[in-house]
C-alpha cells in the first residue's frame, strides 16, 4: 500500500513539475487547427496568417521548439525544481498558479475570436508600423514569453527561473525580432543589415567553389531599403538573383544561437576557457550554416525558378531550419563532449596513480 501511494506521490509530482510545459499544448493547438483566421482586406495591408506552423520567418514553428527547449531544461534541472513546488493548495500563490496556467489558452481565444488581434493591427496601421498586419503575431510571441515565465516563477520561485531560462529568453528573441523588421522591415535596420554584405559575400565564394559564377552589388530602394543584391549564373545560363536582408542572412540565427548557448554555458560547471571555447566553434559554425543556407536558396532557384514552390518553401521554412536545429543540438552535443572527456580523463587518472604507486 505505502508503495503505491509513493508511486502515485511520484506521479502526482511529475505532472506538475510539466504544467508549465502542459499549459501551452491546448492554446498551440488551437492555434494550429485555426491558423487560418483571417481578417477582411485592411487599407494597404492585410492580417493573414497561412499554415503558419510550417513557416518558420514570421511563423509559428519555433513554437515547437520552445517546447522541446522547456522540457529539456526542465529535464536537465528535474532534482532542483522539487524543493520550489507549490506546496500549499489554498495559498495566494496556487491561486495565482492556477490563473496563470489558462491565461495563455485565454489569451489565444482572445486574440483570434474576439478582435484583440484586429485591434492590435488598427492600432499599429494608425501608428504607421510598416507591417502592422503582422504585429499579432509577434505580440503574441512576446505574451507567450511573458506567461510562460510568470508561471514558472510562481510554481518554483525566482530561483527555479534561473534553471529555466532559455526558453522563456527564446520566445522573447523572436518576438522582439519580429517586432523590429515589422517597424523596419527589409534592409532599414541598420545595426543588423551592416553585417549582411559580409554573409552574402561568404555564400558568392561557395557557390564560386561550386563551380557557379557570381556578382553583387549594394542596391539602394526607397522600399527596401539599403541591402546586398545578389547574382548568381550556372553553366547553362540561368540566372537567379535575390536582394538579401537581414532576417534572409541569418542575423536572426546568430542573435539566438548567443543568448541561447550564453545561458547554457552560464549554468554548467566548466572553466571559463572551455566555454570561451565551445562558444566561439559554435557560432563559427552557425555563420557558416547561414552562408550555406543562403548558398541553397540559389541552388534550388536555379533548378526548379526563383518563383517556384520549392524556392519559397526552402527560403520559408526548411532553410531556418538548418540554424535553428543546429543551436537546439548544440548543447546536446557539448554535454556529451563533457561525458566523454570525464570518461576518458578519469582512466588516465587511475593509470596515472597506479604507477606512481608502482614507483614507490
């Protein structure tokens, strides 16, 4: 009977230790089955969304990954969050917890059935936001991030959200990201664009390798803004060319590959030079997963036609894919590379002790 009713203990303390996780799975679902809401035409805009969650840009796809990053920190820090549960069933705080676990499913019906998110777009169109149909969606990244991490503050405190960071710091990424191309879309954030040149010219040596000759020049557009125009030819004579701004080079890529893998490496037990270290071979290896990113894109609008299905598809969903799986492995990686370094350290320590024992 005691086994049983600690079994049931146990199970009882692992589902809540998931809610935070489990709180969001109704309102994404929702979001899935009805992301095709859309709104009559707005003067000069309009608010659409298309199977956002096979977008990543302006989509809804990294909502998986949130996911799969909460529930690999809860995972990771699974012993450390049982002394921050709450505790007491009728106390302010389990009140407060429990309200906090329907308001994103709230928010969402709010948002999508009841005119905040049209409100939300008359407000910015009024205000000028160049992409105000789009400003939703990015709230809506933002709110998510700011429940996610009221919910983990009030079931395991303060503390508990230094354990649970990452992916609260993620949502907050892409919101704020999309919120800065929405008010300067295209090539008119400067701070990020400046870095674009270097990327493009990093894919044109790629493709050159590849055999395919390329040109670019640094067009400037009343509508776009100031951005590198790339042109690249195969050995038939097609040609494929693509302005690239910043969020199509991969900026976006580099910005959450440094929070993200900042905050790992500040929570793991490694000397700082070892950290220096895994930082700088992971976000070489990002800058370069974005120059080939771009280098595809071409690839494939040269094979199939820079308006085909493929090339879109590629440039809206799969190519993200390439930096976005590479930084959630990334950690993965280093806490195997850390395995196996104790495993083979610790031979040599025992082989290094029994000789000098045998010395003796």
């Amino acid at each position: 009977m005691l086994r049983i009713k600690q079994k049931v203990k146990n199970n009882i303390n692992s589902f809540i230790k998931l809610l935070p996780i489990l709180a969001f799975i109704i309102p994404f679902l929702i979001l899935y089955f009805y992301q095709n809401i859309a709104f009559p035409p707005y003067p000069k805009y309009y608010y659409s969304y298309t199977d956002t969650f096979e977008v990543t840009w302006k989509g809804r796809t990294f909502y998986l990954f949130f996911l799969w990053l909460a529930l690999l920190e809860i995972i990771l820090r699974w012993e450390k969050l049982q002394t921050h549960r709450v505790k007491k069933l009728k106390s302010l705080r389990t009140i407060l917890f429990v309200l906090a676990l329907t308001l994103p499913t709230i928010y969402v019906i709010t948002a999508n059935f009841y005119g905040l998110n049209r409100a939300i777009v008359d407000w910015t169109w009024r205000n000028n936001v160049a992409q105000c149909d789009w400003m939703p969606l990015a709230i809506e990244y933002l709110v998510f991030a700011a429940l996610f991490t009221a919910i983990i503050v009030l079931e395991y405190g303060f503390e508990g959200l230094k354990n649970i960071l990452i992916s609260p710091v993620f949502l907050t990424i892409i919101g704020t990201l999309y919120t800065i191309d929405n008010i300067y879309p295209y090539g008119w954030f400067t701070p990020f664009q400046i870095l674009v040149p270097t990327t493009a010219n990093l894919a044109a040596s790629i493709l050159r390798i590849m055999g395919y000759k390329t040109s670019m020049t640094i067009i400037m557009n009343p509508k776009y803004g100031t951005m590198p125009y790339l042109t690249v030819t195969n050995s038939q004579g097609e040609v494929a060319a693509f302005g690239i701004a910043w969020p199509c080079s991969g900026i976006e890529s580099l910005i959450i590959y440094t929070l993200t893998i900042l905050l790992f490496l500040r929570n793991i037990n490694i000397p700082w030079k070892h950290k220096a270290i895994y930082f700088i071979i992971g976000a070489i290896i990002t800058y370069l997963i974005n120059a080939i990113r771009i280098a595809t894109i071409f690839i494939i609008a040269l094979n199939t036609g820079v308006n085909s299905i493929q090339t879109h598809r590629f440039h809206d969903y799969y190519g993200q894919l390439y930096s976005i799986i590479w930084i959630m492995i990334y950690p993965i990686l280093i806490i195997g590379s850390r395995v196996l370094w104790a495993k083979i350290k610790t031979p040599r320590e025992n082989s290094d002790s029994q000789n000098l024992g045998a010395m003796h």
